[in-house]
C-alpha cells in the first residue's frame, strides 16, 4: 500500500492542491477517508482510485506506481523526425533504406580492411 500513498500525494501535489484538505473538499470527500488513502492506512477502492485518477488527470498505472505496459520508449526529436519521414511515403521509406544499405556496406568494408591489416 505505500505506493499509493507516496503516489497518490504525488499526484496530488502535482495537479496543485497544496494540502489534502484541500483536494478532498475539492472532490466532495470526507477529509478523514482521503487522508488515509493517502497515508496508506486504508486501502481504496478501484472506483475510488479511479474518480481520484480522474480528479488528479492521471491513469491508475500512475497512481498505483506503475509503468504502463504499452509506454512508449523515450526518442530525441530527431529519431522522431526520422520515424515520421519513413512513415510518411514510399520515396522516403527507399531513400532511408537505401542509405542504411550504404551505411552497413560501408562499416562491413571498413571491418573486412581493418581485419586485412
């Protein structure tokens, strides 16, 4: 339980309510019951965590400390720039191939030279 706690205070802290009084009259909710969704003395429900989740403009896997399964690999603008160009027409996807060919026939000749020294 004490991933919910220091996430939900997180998320809480995040979203700005400065205090859990604040964000618990915010949500209509007895102080004393967030509070201890928040310290972890109590466990929530699904559909609490959910309309906290809501309220917070967070997912569960966020609240619960969780790393989405389906979370996307971090890339620079760059990689992305490259993934939207391959993507975007057939030109692009053979321009980008054939300089990979070239790229991997250029380091296979440099490895086949520097192996003959």
């Amino acid at each position: 339980m004490g991933k919910y706690r220091s996430n939900l205070q997180a998320m809480r802290k995040r979203a700005g309510f400065k205090s859990a009084r604040e964000f618990a009259e915010h949500a209509g909710i007895n102080v004393k019951t967030y509070t201890n969704h928040e310290q972890g003395d109590v466990s929530m429900s699904l559909l609490q965590a959910w309309e906290y989740a809501d309220i917070l403009n967070c997912t569960l896997d966020e609240l619960a400390g969780r790393k989405s399964p389906n979370a996307q690999p971090s890339i620079s603008a760059d990689e992305q720039e490259i993934i939207d160009a391959y993507r975007s027409d057939r030109r692009t996807h053979r321009a980008i191939d054939h300089a990979i060919s070239d790229y991997i026939e250029d380091m296979e000749l440099d490895a086949r030279e520097k192996r003959a020294i």
